[in-house]
C-alpha cells in the first residue's frame, strides 16, 4: 500500500508538470551521453512553428553561466553542454525556450574525488509498452541515482518515429535531470541498419557507438554488439575495447576502478534467445571472442538486457547481470547457462553503489521487492 501511495503521489506530480508546460513540448528535454565525452540535451517541440525563438542557457545559482548553440534536425533541437564528462558542481541547471524555470543537473564525479557512494540505475528493453516503462522510470525517480544506464532496444521498431517520442514521454520522470548512457539493441535497428533515428535522437551513429566513460569510481565501457544486423561490427568493436583494455590493465587491480562493459545481448542465459534453435547467435560470438579478453583483463562486471529476465552469472571473475525487460514482453525461458547464480521472469531495475572499496548492485521488481543484492569488496591501495 506504501509503495502504491508513493506511486499516486508521484504520477499527480509528473501530471501536473506535464500540463504547466502545456504542449509546447512533444518531447520534452531530456540528457544523453555523447559518446561518453559531452552531455547532450535533445528536445522537440508541438508545433513546427519556426517563429519559436529556440534557445537554451545553462545556469549556476540562477546565474547565466552560458548561452548555449542550439542545433536543430528536422524539428528536434540539440545543445551540448560546456561541461566536463564528470564533476562537476551539482548546482548547474539549464533551460530551453518554452520551460518555465531551470532544471538541474545531476553530477557524475569523477574517479577519487568522493568517499560517498555513487548510485547509478540500469534498465533495458523499453521497447513496446511505454506505459510500462514509464513505471520503471517512476521508479528509478525514487531513488537518487546520479546517471542511467541503458541496454538496448529502446524502442520495439527503430524507424518507427511514434515509438521514439513514446519513449521520451516514458523517460521523463528522470530523463531532464540525469543523463542516460545508453547501448544499441536489435530492435533500434529493426527495418533499417544504418538506424537513422538514433542517430536523428542521440546525435551519433549507432553503427559507431563504443565509448567509455567515467562514471565515479567505475570505468564504464559501451559496446554495439548488433552483430547479426550488422556482421560489419565484430571486428572493429573488438580491436577497440582490446585497445582500451590493455592500456587499463597495466595499473594493478587494487588502484584502478571497477570495470564494467555495457552490451545489449548477454553472453550468458537461461533465456530462450540462447536455445540452441534461436536463429541469432551474438552470445556465440561474444564467448568465442570477447569473453576471454575481458577474463584477461580483469572486467569486473558485464551489464546486458535482451532476453528480458533478470539473471546473474558468475564465470572466472567476471559477474554477468541482465536486468528484466522495463517494457519489453516478459521473457521465456530455454537456453542452458552453466554459470547462472540467480534468474527470475520478473520487469526490474537495479541499482549500483559504486564506491573505491565495494560495489553493490540491487535488483528489484516493480513493486520494489528485491530479486537479490549483492556486494563486490576490494582492497585498495592508499
């Protein structure tokens, strides 16, 4: 009943916000990594009306720090903020022409520079019900993550633009104040492999989209691994992330930060996707390939969605966790996985808490029961 109170509170609030701003907006601004180097804010009005003077400011203690270029592609605008991919200071805010007042901005430190645990939230497979995700965001909103990780297949067709502006409304509980990370799924390239709305949305090519960043004390790499949609990807992504990863592994385990590796197929499940009949079979080629690279290098943590179970592995020092569909159909089960530690057919969010000494992940179902918390502990050296 608590949790169903909270809920009620919480969508009153989302419906009064969405109709002060009227419907100016038909997406409304919402944070992106770009390519782990810049935070983007992308946004969309109603109205194709060009009178609309566009603008956007960034703000410090409501004090104009910055006028923003705005660019615009065929109704969506876009401007990058003049900040660096981590640190800075929690009291930056930004505005667009059309809100009524500035929102702000939540930090990601950068590596050492605090002893307070960093919270960061992980969903996936958004996909065809975005009443549903937007339940998952409602959720995340609760909790006071700094960024957001996600999966893959954030829409169920990729060149269907009515399901990308679904998305945004489904994001918008945390989508203007925390930035998303996000990795590419089969289905953002359904019907068109060059995926033009991604690239119409976020601004870089989903065919080019491996990146890192720093998100506090865990390094965070993000790889494409849509090898089936496009077989052009394997060979480059792997001599990227090999790159990455040797230049990381020369610092001793105990003073680099945790390492984790953002892909949208698990190399592990129990899910039907790894049936030995199921027509993809990226999961082989990440075993083959991948796998024994980041068992070389020392990767602490594999982060996947696509067969839309909550389901954690565990193989020669790397933890694998696939968090449940936020609002993809429920998944099935059918593939053998050796190393499943825990796998439940339920919709989930997890939650990290990453600091130099520990991190710890909780999973939980939509009505906030917990599927399983774990803790990571490492000796670090002062």
């Amino acid at each position: 009943m608590k949790t169903l109170l909270i809920l009620f509170g919480l969508l009153t609030v989302l419906s009064n916000h969405s109709h002060a701003e009227g419907r100016l907006f038909l997406i409304r601004p919402y944070l992106f990594s770009h390519l782990g180097t810049q935070i983007g804010i992308g946004w969309m009005y109603e109205s194709q009306d060009q009178t609309i003077k566009t603008e956007a400011n960034l703000y410090k203690a409501n004090v104009p720090v910055a006028e923003l270029k705005v660019e615009s592609d065929n109704g969506v605008f876009f401007t990058y903020l003049p900040l660096p991919a981590c640190g800075f200071d929690t009291d930056y805010q930004y505005t667009v022409t059309g809100l009524e007042k500035p929102i702000s901005i939540e930090s990601v430190p950068c590596a050492g520079t605090t002893e307070e645990p960093l919270m960061v939230s992980f969903v996936s497979d958004t996909q065809e019900y975005p009443d549903q995700a937007k339940i998952g965001y409602q959720l995340v909103s609760l909790f006071p993550s700094r960024a957001i990780l996600h999966g893959g297949d954030v829409v169920q067709t990729g060149n269907k633009f009515d399901e990308w502006v679904d998305f945004f409304d489904a994001l918008s509980p945390v989508g203007s104040s925390r930035t998303t990370y996000f990795a590419v799924g089969n289905h953002d390239y359904r019907y068109d492999t060059e995926v033009p709305l991604w690239n119409r949305f976020f601004r870089y090519d989903a065919n080019e989209s491996h990146y890192v960043a720093q998100l506090g004390n865990l390094k965070l790499f993000v790889l494409n691994t849509c090898f089936e949609d496009r077989p052009d990807l394997a060979a480059p992504e792997y001599r990227w992330i090999a790159e990455q990863l040797e230049t990381l592994s020369k610092t001793p385990k105990s003073e680099r930060p945790w390492v984790a590796v953002l892909f949208h197929h698990p190399p592990y499940s129990s899910g039907l996707a790894h049936n030995a009949l199921a027509p993809r079979k990226e999961h082989l080629i990440l075993q083959k390939y991948f796998i024994p690279l980041f068992e070389e290098s020392g990767v602490d943590l594999v982060l996947s969605g696509h067969t839309h179970l909550y389901e954690h592995s565990f193989k020669s020092g790397i933890h694998y966790v696939t968090t449940g569909a936020t609002g993809g159909k429920l998944g099935y089960w059918g593939g053998k996985n050796p190393y499943r530690v825990i796998a439940v057919r339920e919709r989930s969010i997890v939650n990290f808490k990453i600091s130099k000494k520990s991190l710890n992940w909780t999973a939980l179902n939509f009505d906030l029961n917990v599927l399983e918390d774990v803790t990571l502990n490492r000796t670090v050296t002062e």
